[in-house]
C-alpha cells in the first residue's frame, strides 16, 4: 500500500522511534515560529538553554498579540524580542507586519518541510504542503536548540473532498462543515490530511483557512498536498524556488475516510459558545448583531478583504453595527490600500485596525454588554472578547459583510451575484519590516525590562503528593478558562508571578488565593481538558501556584504536552464514573508517585474525605516519566546538556 502524505514527511523527518499506532516519536524541525505572547517564556528558555544561535533552518519571531501598547509592558516585551532575535539568529517580523500565520504563508512556508510554533494555529502552513504543528513556547525554544519535537504517531484521517464551492460559500464554511461533523474533539490524536478533485478548486489561502481552524478540532495538524495552485501561490509571492510537488500516493492507506462534497455546502455559522456549534445562516437570519469584525489568521488574506470592500462599497453601515477590520498582513493591506479597497472600506464606515491579531485575542474592541458579535475568526469562547455576557459568532467574510451591511444576520446569497476578485500574479514584496539577525552577535544587547521576570522552576517531583482537590471542571475547558487573555492580563505573559494571580479568574475568582493558601494541590476536569490556545501560561502559572496533578477524563494534545513540560502529571481516571464521585474540597494523597511512573503502573489516589481509593493512568512515555520527575523539561534538558 502506498503512503499518504503526512506519512511521507513525517518519515523524512524521523529521528527517534518508529511510526506506529500510540508510539512516541521523534522528528527533526526545520522552522520555528514565535508570536509575542508565548514568544517572551520561548526566548527566556532558550536563554536558560545557553545555546548560542538557533540550530534549525529558519527561525522566526512575530510580534502581533499584544500590540495596544497602554503600558509600558507590551513595547518593553516587543524590544527584548527584537534584541533577543538578533542575538541569537531570529528573523524577526516587527509589530504592525502581520498575524505570524498569515506572515508566514506568504514569506517563508516551504512545502515539505516541518513547522513547529508557539501557537496552535502554527498549522494554517499546512496550506501549503507543511507538517507545522502547535506547541508550547518550551517545546519551540527545545527545536530551536536543534533538538526534536516528540509526540504520539497520529492517526491520518482523510477528508476526500469533491466539488466545487457555490456562489457566496467559501472555505470558512468548509471548515465549519467539518467542525459540526466531527466536533472540538474529532480531531484529537489525528492529523487531517486534505484529499480528492475538490482540492485542486481550493487557493492556498482558502486551503490555509481549512488547515488553521483544524485546531479547533484538536487536531495535530491539517495538510493539503502542494500541487500547480500552491506553484502559483508561491510564484505570486517571488518564492516559486522553494515550490514542490507533495501529493500521497495513489493508493495511500488512511486510518479514517470522510467524504465533503463542496458543492452541497451553504454559508455556516458557529454559535456561542463552541467553534462546533454550527447550523446554517439561513437558521439564524434577521437577528440583530452590535458589531461585525473582520480579520484573525483565520480570514484575512486579500481576497477575503477585497470581498468585504466590494460587498460594501458606496455603501454606508447601519447605525446599530461596529464594523471593525484588521488586514491579516502588511503585505495584505498594502495591496488593498493601493487598489483602492481600502478606500472603499473607510467610506463605508469601517473602522480599521492595524494588522495584528486584535480583537482575536480580546486585545481591544469588546462588544458592548450582551451584544452579538459576528467574527470571522476561529474562538467564540466565553470571554475571550473581553465581555462575559457577550454572544459571539463564527462566520465567513462574505457573511460578516452582508451582515455589516445589513444590520441583522444575513445570508450572502441575498445579496444577488457573488463578487468577482481577480487573482494578484505577483504581490509587491517588501521585507523590509523583517529584519533579519545581527551579523555580529557579540555586539548585541538584550534588553530587559522591568515587567520581565525570571522564569520559575520547580523541584523534581516528590514520591508522596498530598493536597485538595482546589477545583473542579466540566468537559471542553479551554486554555483560556484555565488562562485568561484580553488586554489586562496578556500584558503579564513574561512576569509569572504576577499572570498566576489570574488562573481560572472566568471560573472562579478565588481559585488563585485559595491554591496559594492551600500550598497547592489538585485541579479535576472532564473530557479534552485544555482544548484551544497553546499557552504554556496554562500550565506554568497553575505550577507556580503549587498544582502538583490533574486528573482529567482526557487531555487536549498541547494542553497535555505543557503540563508535562512544567512537571505537573496529567492522569485519565480508570473508571470514568470516579470523575462523578470525586469532590471539590476532597483531600487526596498519592503515595509512591514516581514508583508508578517508573513501573507504568497505574496510580493509586487515597481520597482521605470519602475514605475511599481509586486508579489513575498516566499514559507518558519514558522520556515523559523522567521530565516530569525532574521537574520539567527545562531541568531534565538542563541536566542532559
Ligand atoms: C489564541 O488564539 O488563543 C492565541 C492567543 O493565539 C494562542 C496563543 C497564546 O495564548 O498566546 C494560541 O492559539 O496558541
Ligand atoms: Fe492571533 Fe487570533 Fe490567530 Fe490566535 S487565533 S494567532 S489570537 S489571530
């Protein structure tokens, strides 16, 4: 049986253990991606590493998270990660340059070759024929230290696509359709692997669409194969060089088909307050909405900006909208600033961001109190706007413009003949807000200032772990209940101690002060526990206030991989029912802790309150086992150096 094309690359980059089904294994990283937010801990660690210059081909380190300077902590951290990239032989893309995603799609992706990034969107390079895979900053500073990425052989499931797109349906809606079939959970342990005659109809931006919201099915990654589109998306942006064709073989095996005909699909639109949430627009039209926003790595390439500027030229929005729109790239907006679009845009009434993630991130513009929000981007989590009571929904450009234009939920297809964008052959290149690093690294200061605080590490893991249960959670929690953004508390991403005050804040309020008067102790949580954001945050601040373990139905893979990394133990319960029986409050006491890890065994959990005991699995490999003894990946790479 031939082989598909994740397994190909895969292969290629094999460098410890052998594929195969639930066996861990090594591969080699070409490229390293960072943003701001977990890029301060990456660069902090890889300091911590005294690795003088990044080993792999390409490393690169975007600043567009935390770009509303209204402090001084943002424009100090963007300067020690320019300082810092200099340094030690990082590009670095300047705030205002773009969302790291889409930045990277247009300069740098390279069919074939391995991403991996500080962010779980990193796979929207899967768009153009890459393994690029999400991770916590400590996993990219380790790649960049020239050392593998490890994780579970995937399984591949195949989504055979046929068809073609309808007027007004695009591939947002795609990626909706897979979500409401498969669900935040269909992807986990799986990477979704792009096939059949529907493919070749796909641009790569639409196809980076697809691949970048494959995160929100927790998968490992998504890919699509690098046929004549990809030649020519490349060739627009002056890289045809780098351009080769990546295809599985004709008879390549799958663990898992799914047949999408593209032409039986309709605008789509995810509901509060789950990316899996989706029904039709149709459904839903004439609602009311208070704010319309455009942009995220998900949708905001040019042709997604020209669609929206056509859709509303010589048009005026409604009183009752706030249409708000942030080009993906620099590139992006230039382009539509020279065409006029953007012209186009601003009369409308449109008001226009710079090109950063935005109000993605909750990084300004929050609806007002209990608002409908329509955004084109790939999280409606509860307060992840900024504004609790907030209901915010998931659509395609096209529909968020009709929707803009309209006032109320609209589905694109009654605004009559769809609107046709040609294709740019070539783009003006600019590198110029790139900056590569120092020739002369000796020369280079890093600045340092004062919200950045020195990473804490913990001790090796003790063999009797005692201590309450300081909370319990239902299934689906995302990295973003466990470790709130916005504009407050993102500013604090490099100064734990101050971020750790934070924890679970949207859940409980009090989870911070009573885990630190409690010395630490335990967190309890149901399905895909960690499901979202990449933020090591979510790790490394619960570490600091002493969470020692969390038992969990189950684990999102990064989630699972960041705990690890902080030495806390991530445990499945045996008998699911326990999730049931076990209480907040309870007082729990494990005993010969590292004696189960070393036999992998199963571990035995005394609940002192209800004087009962009952099993946990830990699941981890060897090599996980002894990160996790030594008190995370950073001592346990520190002691191997
Ligand atoms: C997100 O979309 O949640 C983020 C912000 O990009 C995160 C990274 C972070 O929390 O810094 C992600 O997706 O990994
Ligand atoms: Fe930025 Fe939003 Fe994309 Fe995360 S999902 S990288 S916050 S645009």
């Amino acid at each position: 049986m031939g082989r598909n094309l994740a397994t190909k690359i895969l292969e290629e980059h094999l460098v410890s253990g052998e594929l195969g089904p639930g066996k861990e294994i090594g591969i080699s990283i070409d490229q390293t991606l960072t943003q701001d937010a977990t890029g301060t801990m990456a660069y902090l660690q890889f300091e911590a590493m005294r690795i003088p210059r990044v080993k792999t081909k390409l490393s690169v380190s975007y600043v567009d998270h935390n770009t509303l300077q209204s402090g001084f902590e943002n424009a100090d951290d963007h300067r020690f990660l320019q300082s810092v990239a200099a340094k030690h032989g990082v590009y670095f893309s300047r705030p205002g340059n773009g969302i790291c995603h889409q930045v990277h799609l247009e300069r740098f992706a390279v069919p074939g070759e391995t991403l991996l990034g500080s962010d779980s969107h990193t796979p929207t390079a899967g768009g153009l024929g890459m393994i690029a895979i999400g991770a916590g900053g400590l996993d990219v500073a380790v790649a960049m230290a020239g050392r593998p990425f490890y994780l579970t052989t995937p399984r591949i499931l195949r989504i055979m696509l046929e068809g073609e797109l309808g007027p007004w349906v695009s591939a947002k809606d795609v990626i909706l359709a897979v979500l409401q079939k498969l669900s935040v959970k269909g992807g986990v342990g799986k990477i979704v692997e792009y096939t059949g005659p529907g493919v070749g109809s796909l641009s790569v931006p639409q196809r980076a669409t697809i691949t970048n919201m494959g995160a929100e099915l927790g998968a490992t990654t998504s890919i699509f194969p690098s046929d004549e589109v990809t030649r020519k998306f490349l060739r627009s942006q002056k890289r045809e060089q780098v351009w080769t064709a990546l295809a599985a073989d004709e008879d390549a095996g799958y663990d898992e088909t799914v047949v999408m005909d593209l032409s039986s699909l309709e605008p789509l639109i995810a509901q509060p307050h789950s990316p899996d949430n989706v029904t039709s627009v149709r459904e839903l039209a004439g609602t009311p909405v208070d704010q319309v926003a455009i942009g995220s790595c998900t949708n905001s390439s040019y042709r997604e900006l020209m669609t929206v500027a056509a859709i509303l030229q010589g048009k005026t929005i409604p009183p009752n909208v706030s249409l708000v729109i942030s080009p993906g790239s620099r590139q992006v907006y230039e382009t539509i600033a020279r065409s006029g679009a953007l012209a186009d845009l601003i009369a409308s009434g449109a008001r226009i961001l710079e090109s950063a993630c935005g109000p993605c991130i909750g990084m300004g513009q929050s609806p007002p109190s209990k608002g409908v929000t329509l955004r084109t981007f790939n999280r409606n989590f509860v307060g992840r706007s900024g504004t609790k009571d907030a209901l915010v929904y998931l659509v395609s450009p096209e529909v968020a413009a009709a929707t803009a234009l309209r006032g109320v939920i609209t589905d694109p297809r009654d605004l009559g003949d769809p609107v046709e964008i040609p294709e740019v052959d070539e783009f003006e290149i600019d590198d110029r807000m790139i900056l590569p690093p120092a020739e002369d690294p000796d020369s280079v200061e890093v600045i340092r200032g004062p919200n950045i605080k020195p990473l804490p590490l913990k001790d090796p893991l003790e063999n009797l772990v005692s201590g309450e249960v300081l909370l319990k959670v239902e299934d689906n929690i995302t990295t973003d209940h466990i470790m709130p953004a916005g504009a407050k508390i993102l500013p604090l991403r490099s100064n734990i101690p101050a971020i750790s005050d934070h924890v679970f804040e949207g859940v409980d309020p009090t989870f911070a002060s009573r885990a630190k008067s409690a010395g630490g102790g335990f967190i309890v949580g149901g399905e895909n526990y960690g499901q979202g954001s990449s933020r090591e945050h979510a790790a490394l601040a619960p570490m600091y206030l002493g969470v020692k373990a969390v038992f969990a139905r189950s684990f999102a893979r990064i989630h699972r991989a960041n705990l690890i990394n902080f030495g806390i133990v991530p445990l499945t319960f045996v008998d699911p029912a326990d999730y049931e029986r076990i209480q907040q409050g309870d007082a729990l006491e494990i005993a010969g802790l590292r004696e189960a890890l070393v036999q992998n065994a199963d571990v035995q959990v005394k609940d002192r309150t209800q004087n009962r005991t009952f099993e946990v699995r830990h699941g981890l490999s060897e090599r996980q086992c002894e990160i996790v003894m030594a008190g995370g990946l950073l001592n346990y790479t520190r002691e191997r150096a």
